[in-house]
C-alpha cells in the first residue's frame, strides 16, 4: 500500500483581477464579483489612492464581505491618514494587510470567498480621494 499527501489538494486557473475606479469622496463602495471555480477563493483586495503628494483623508478602509458578514479592517499606521500614492493591500490568502509593502496590524476575520456572485462592502473612514479597487485571486478546483 502506497499513500500520497499533497500540500495544496486544489488545481488552480490563471490569475483574474477585478478593477474597479472609486470616485472622490466614496465613504462607501458595494462591490459585486463573481468568483470563478469549484472551491473557495482568498483574494488580494488593494486600494490604491490616486498618486500625487501629501496625505489624503482615508484613515480607515473596512472590507465587508457580503454572505458572512465578516469584516477586517485596516486602521491606519504612523501617519493619520494613507498617503497620495500609497496602497492598502488586503491578503485573505496569508491573513495580513499591507500598507505599501509594511505589514500592518488587523482587526477582524478574513474570509473564504465562495465561489459564486456576491458583494463585497469597502468602507472608507474620512473617505477616499479617488483611486483604484483591485481584486485579484486565482480560482482553485477540486
């Protein structure tokens, strides 16, 4: 008898990337995707504020995903607010979030994206000036 363990028992398709533009001045975004493949996903959601210097108001971005309800929630670093420029990153696959490319502290729950269509909910604290949402993910099969 011969027995096989697999790291990662998925097969995975080429990366897909939503992206979607925040008009200046959005407290609140209702994001609608359609998750591709046979199993979950966990995706990298980015906000990305327009490039230009100085600090914009976003302090806060609170990511919502619809059917469970869980939320996470990045709360700003060192400064009072994301810089012009600047991105927020938040990685379900490895349970962190990134401001640019340092590790900030969380709050919250990371979600299993189902693979089926559903919304998203980014929430701006102090709202955002404009930029760019991007979700990127690869779909994994059974």
């Amino acid at each position: 008898e011969m027995e096989f363990l697999m790291a990662d028992p998925f097969f995975y398709g080429d990366q897909l990337t939503i992206s979607v533009p925040v008009a200046s001045g959005t407290v609140t975004k209702n994001i609608t995707v359609t998750v591709s493949g046979t199993a979950f996903a966990e995706p990298v959601i980015t906000y990305t504020a327009p490039g230009t210097s100085g600090l914009t108001t976003t302090a806060g971005i609170v990511i919502e995903y619809g059917p469970t309800g869980e939320k996470v929630t990045w709360s700003g670093t060192s400064t009072t607010s994301l810089g012009y420029g600047s991105s927020v990153s938040f990685d379900y696959l490895n349970q962190r979030i990134l401001e640019n490319t340092s590790e900030v502290d969380i709050e919250g729950v990371f979600a299993r994206w189902e693979p089926e269509t559903s919304t998203f909910t980014t929430t701006f604290s102090g709202t955002a000036q404009g930029g760019t949402i991007n979700m990127t993910y690869s779909p994994r099969y059974f």
